[in-house]
C-alpha cells in the first residue's frame, strides 16, 4: 500500500513520515542512493507500507522540492519567523536584516516578530514596525507575558512550514509553546516514539500545528553565511530599493555614490528609512572586504 505524506524527522537511517497524523518509521529504497538523493525533513514523500500495524514501511518516491537549505539541512519550508525582542536584549538590526537577506536568497517568505512589547512604550513599538512594514514585509508584534499578538502570529503561520530564527533570550522557545499548548509534551512524546531512547543528538525535526502547519524544531537556522551574495547584487533583497516608480540613472546602480541615484534621494526625503540603508551600506562594505581578502 502506497500513502503520501511528510517526513518530520530523519535519525540513524530511519525516516519518519507523517500521512494523516500518522507516524510511520521508513528506511529509504536503495534507488536514492544510486541517484544521489537524500531524503530530507520537510520531504513530501511517497511511502510503501509493509506493516500497518506497526507503522513500517519504505520510502520509495520524494516529491520535488520547493526549498532547500543547507543549515539547517531541511526542505519545503515557506516562512522564516525572524524573532527580535524590543528590549532585554535590545534589537540588532544588521541582525535582523542579515536574516531577511538569508531568507530572501533561499525564496523564503521573512515575517517580523517583534517579542516583549509590554517592555517598551507604544511609541517607540510603532517606529520599529513602520520601518519594515513600510519596507514590505508582515510585522507581528507579541508579548508572551500579556499574551498579545499571539492569534496574528498563528493567523500567519497557518498552513505553511515555518521556523523560528534569531538570537538567544528573544523569547522564541516561549513564542512556540504559546502558539501551541502543550507542545513541550508533544515534543516530548513524538521525540520518546521515534528516538527509542537510544539517540541523544539534536536533530531537525517538524511539529504538526493544531491550527495547521509545521514549526519546525532545529538546532537553529544559523547560518549567517553570505559568501554566495555578491555586494553588488544586495541591494535585490532589500525589497524597498526595488520598489520604486522610476528607475536610477545606471542599470547597474549600487545606490552607495551614484549620480542621479533614486534610493539616495529616498532615503534623503525620509521614504526609505536612513536606519535600513545604513544597513545595507555597513553589510555592502563587510561582503566587499570579505571577497577582496580572498
């Protein structure tokens, strides 16, 4: 018998697929490694089933893939939750926009989330969503401790394949575990079922969302590596250079001293902020250095 479904986590030559709520333990075909494909979390995958009753069976088809990433060595997931608290710590926007450019090179969707609301004045709350708002992306802003926010984040995360991203004490591992009562349990009964008892590494794993969706559970999407992204093309992931009426002066523009430089004129009369553009410049000239050493 022959079930799809998605592979929520993969340890010591074991796959474990998800059809229906459903967990079934799988080796994967010989055929995989003869076409040099690994099976991946976050694979939708064809599966031949050899016990029904105890929940074995085969990979035998992976479906093609939307996304991969390299670390976390994952696929198909859609949104990046790039997690900044607004206070204690204090946000780091070279950070933030390091993840959005992350995320926009691997054509992953990055949702703003903006924890510990209840830190700061509304004022100062409103300026920081403004910035990427305006910019165009979706700015959540949440507070774990007086519980806002959190039905917009899951109105967000709904049906797709998310993961968390950004730095420790923000509030993530909170974030999650509010999204979802009693997930620290789930987590901890899936993990029991496929782990045996046996395997103690921390692995990628997909959590199924009530509400629909994954979260997925990873040591972190990390990475920070920007070496493939060359500082002249930069400017293409950050979405606000390119949206504008008319185009600059040079094709080739690098918005940085060009004449008749439309970004440059944006961020003089206030419509692009100067924040995010000083950004870009600090990130441009760390990516430019970096290639002229090797």
């Amino acid at each position: 018998m022959k079930l799809d479904g998605i592979i929520i986590k993969g340890i010591g030559g074991f796959y474990y697929v998800d059809v229906n709520k459903k967990i079934y333990e799988c080796r994967a075909r010989g055929l995989f490694r003869n076409k040099n494909i690994k099976p991946l979390v976050g694979d939708f995958a064809t599966i031949d089933v050899i016990s029904e009753q105890d929940a074995k069976g085969y990979v035998v088809e992976i479906k093609e893939r939307h996304v991969e990433l390299l670390r976390p060595n994952v696929a198909n997931v859609e949104q990046v939750i790039i997690t900044m608290a607004v206070k204690k710590p204090n946000p780091n926007y070279i950070l933030l926009d390091k993840l959005i450019i992350l995320a926009e090179s691997n054509n992953l969707e990055p949702i703003i989330c903006f924890n510990k609301i209840e830190l700061v004045d509304i004022e100062d709350i409103n300026e920081i969503r403004d910035i990427y708002k305006n910019a165009g992306y979706t700015v959540v802003l949440t507070s774990v401790k007086e519980n806002i926010g959190i039905e917009e984040l899951r109105s967000v995360m709904k049906d797709h394949i998310n993961v968390f991203a950004g730095p420790s004490g923000v509030g993530k591992s909170s974030l999650t575990n509010l999204l979802q009562p009693g997930l620290e349990l789930k987590v901890g009964e899936i993990s029991e079922k496929i782990s045996r008892g046996k395997h103690t590494t921390r692995h990628s794993e997909l959590i199924e969302l009530d509400f629909g969706g994954f979260v997925l559970d990873t040591p972190g999407f990390t990475s920070l590596d920007l070496s493939m992204i060359n500082a002249d093309v930069l400017a293409l992931y950050y979405r606000e250079f390119n949206d504008l009426s008319k185009p600059c002066k040079f094709a080739d523009c690098r918005h940085i001293n060009e004449p008749k430089c439309v970004v440059i004129e944006k961020v003089a009369n206030g419509t692009i902020s100067k924040k995010r553009y000083d950004s870009y410049l600090y990130i441009y000239n760390e990516i430019a250095s970096r290639k002229e050493r090797y």
